[in-house]
C-alpha cells in the first residue's frame, strides 16, 4: 500500500501573513482610521493564527524545525495576541481606558529578534522571493519596538507600515505560487534558489 505524503500549509500561511502585513500597512501608513480599523483587523488576525496554527502543527508532523516553530510563534504572539490587543486598544480608545505603550515595546522585542535571529535560516531553507519578503520585518518591527518604548517619534510608523505592505505583497505572491507550482509539478511562478 502507497503510504501518502502529508500536504503542507505553506500557501495558506503565507497568505495568512500577508493578510496581516497588509492589514499592519493599511493601519501604520494611515490607509485605514484608527481606532476604526482595529476591531475588523483583530477579527481576521485572529482567523490568521488559526492557519499558522494548523502550518505549525503540520510542520512538526514532517520534522520542519524552522516552519513549524516560526509558524507556532506567529500564530501565537502576532497573530492571535495582536489580534486581541488591537481589539482591546479600540475599546479602551473609546472608553478612556488607560494604556501604556512601553508593555507593547518590550514585548516585540521577542518578534524583532525571532525574524532577526532566524534569519540565517531563512536564507539558507527557503527560496529567495520568501527570504526577501520577510526582510522588510527586519525594518518594520524594530521601529514598533522603538516608537512602542517612546525611543522614536511616531512619525516613524509609516516607514514600519510600508515595510509591512512590502512583506504583505511578497506573500501574497507566494501564496498563489506555491499552488499553481505544486498544481503544475514545476515552476510556473518563480522562487528563485536559496540565498545561502
């Protein structure tokens, strides 16, 4: 009996990325109101890290290290937990409810450094058009960090949305094209090797 191989996540967790990068562009870059936008946002990042959640799982059935913890922590901290804060931030904007930023600062120091530390392995496990789609993060979450903390003006935060958008573009792409290459048993949409 032929033994199945186990089919991946990886097209629908890029798009759920690019769902949230896209959502953190329209929202840093002024494309969307705050507080206005950020009940609908919380609702689809909450639906993203349902499938991280799923490509993490996935991921550690078939012995990927790095998928599997880099989808786990997203699922986790990005995007269920900034799924529910930005919930919470629009109630507590429309009740005065007090907030401190700095909390926020500290704790996406621990995504900046996620992307930041594995980026090595980025590099050297996936395709080039992925890898250069997750740098733009190596721009865009030091400055959350920075303007989170009051080390850095909020006139900052664009430069951060736009970084995001560029992520949320990339993915977008690679999520069609991991699909329509596995659809076609080769490379319709190009990936490009490993950088490393």
């Amino acid at each position: 009996m032929e033994e199945k191989q186990i089919a991946g996540f990886g097209a629908a967790g890029c798009l759920a990325l690019s769902v949230a990068t896209l959502g953190f562009y329209a929202l840093l870059a002024g494309k969307a109101s705050i507080p206005d936008g950020f009940l609908i946002f919380g609702i689809w990042l909450i639906a993203g890290a349902i499938v991280h959640f799923a490509c993490g799982i996935i991921g550690s059935i078939k012995g990927d290290e790095l998928t599997s913890n880099a989808f786990m922590f997203f699922a986790a901290i990005l995007m269920l937990v900034s799924g529910v804060a930005v919930i919470v931030k629009y109630f507590a904007i429309m009740n005065g409810w007090p907030l401190d930023p700095r909390i926020e600062g500290y704790t996406w120091i621990t995504i900046w450094a996620a992307i930041l530390l594995w980026t090595p392995a980025i590099l050297k496990l996936y395709p080039s058009v992925m890898s250069l789609g997750l740098m733009p993060l190596n721009v865009a979450f030091p400055i959350l960090v920075f303007v989170n903390l009051g080390m850095l003006s909020p006139a900052w935060l664009p430069v951060s949305g736009y970084a995001h958008g560029l992520t949320g573009l990339v993915f977008l792409y690679l999520g069609g094209a991991f699909v329509v290459n596995a659809a076609f048993g080769r490379a319709v949409m190009p990936l490009g090797k490993p950088l490393l």
